[in-house]
C-alpha cells in the first residue's frame, strides 16, 4: 500500500509538472512537440472551405440505374486546423453524411473519415496526384471504394466515388457529383475559375 501512494504521488507531481509546462508554452508563445499523427489542414484541403452544392447522378441499389441527385455540401476547418469536418445534406431527400478529412503529413497521405444515413461509416486513406486526390475504402481483401477529389479551380470541385466489386469485376460508378461555390472563398484565391495549381 506504501508503494502503491508513493508511485502515486510521483505521478500527481509528474502531471502537475507538465500542466505547468503546457500553461507556460502558452503565456510565452512557444509551441510544444508536434502531434503524434502530424494532421494539418494543408492548402489543398483549405482551398475546399466553404458551402457548396453538388448536382450529379447517385446509383439506385435497388435498380441499378443512376438517378439524379443534388446536395449541399460545407467544409469547415476544426480541432485547430487538424481536420476539416464535412457536413452534407441532400434538399431532396432524407440523405445526411457526416466526415472528417485531414493530411497526415508524416506519413504523406489524405485520410478521409465518413459516416452517413445510409448506414455507411469508412475510412479512405490515399494520395495526391496533381489537381486529385485519390482515396480507397479497404479491407483485408484489398481496396472496396475507390473516391476522386478533383480541385477543378476554386470554385468548382468534381467527386466520383467508384465501388471495386462491379461485374466482373469491373469499377461501378456509385456518385458522380459536381459542386460550385455556394460561398466561402477565401481572400488569396482567384475568381477568374483558373485550374488549380498545387
């Protein structure tokens, strides 16, 4: 039991010391280690805040076919400018979705976390290539969902979300939305709808 209180008291002042030093870095402002996962909301993934609206084609399971589909869609930088959290909503239905996208700059990768009405809740890890970045849902099988950013210029964007398993193994389109600016342009962007260059 002695032991017990003495390790316990060396922790309370473990922990006490470092709470003094949290609260220092902040009153000086000096920064502590950086985050274990090293997440930023980069430029590329800043350039998409703000609200949007999307219209496009969204696959109907039940006959295979694709229908029309629109949807409103924000992206607002949180948890410090770790995350960019997305909100979407569709006018005409009772669709809502819910994600969180962030850089993983230690690693050198986009992560993507989705969850939505239809019952569908992933994690989308992939790259950058060019003006897209290019996402995959997997499993111990190998990649299920393939999703497309493309960043046509700042007030466009184009998503294509693919399933892996099609017939005969072909990619079946699932989404095919374009969105434009509903608002939210940030100052140091251009408005003459120029390709984006990163």
């Amino acid at each position: 039991m002695k032991r017990f209180l003495v390790s316990l008291s060396i922790l309370c002042v473990c922990s006490s010391f470092l709470g003094v030093q949290a609260k220092k870095q902040m009153m000086d402002g000096t920064q502590g280690p950086p985050s274990f996962m090293s997440n930023t909301v980069n430029d590329v993934l800043q350039s998409l805040t703000g609200d949007w609206t999307g219209t496009g084609t969204m696959m109907d399971m039940k006959t295979q076919q694709p229908m029309p589909w629109s949807e409103q869609v924000s992206f607002k930088p949180v948890l410090d400018n770790k995350f960019l959290h997305i909100d979407s909503t569709s006018p005409t239905s009772t669709f809502a979705g819910k994600g969180f996208m962030t850089y993983n700059a230690q690693e050198g990768k986009y992560i993507f976390y989705w969850f939505d009405t239809m019952g569908f809740g992933g994690k989308f890890e992939g790259m950058k290539t060019g003006n897209m970045i290019m996402l995959e849902h997997r499993d111990m099988k190998g990649p299920k969902l393939k999703l497309t950013f493309t960043l046509d210029n700042p007030n466009q964007y184009h998503m294509l979300m693919q399933s892996m398993m099609g017939h005969l193994g072909k990619p079946m389109t699932l989404v095919d939305v374009t969105y434009t600016r509903a608002s939210g342009m940030m100052n140091n962007q251009n408005t003459n709808n120029a390709p984006m260059k990163y």
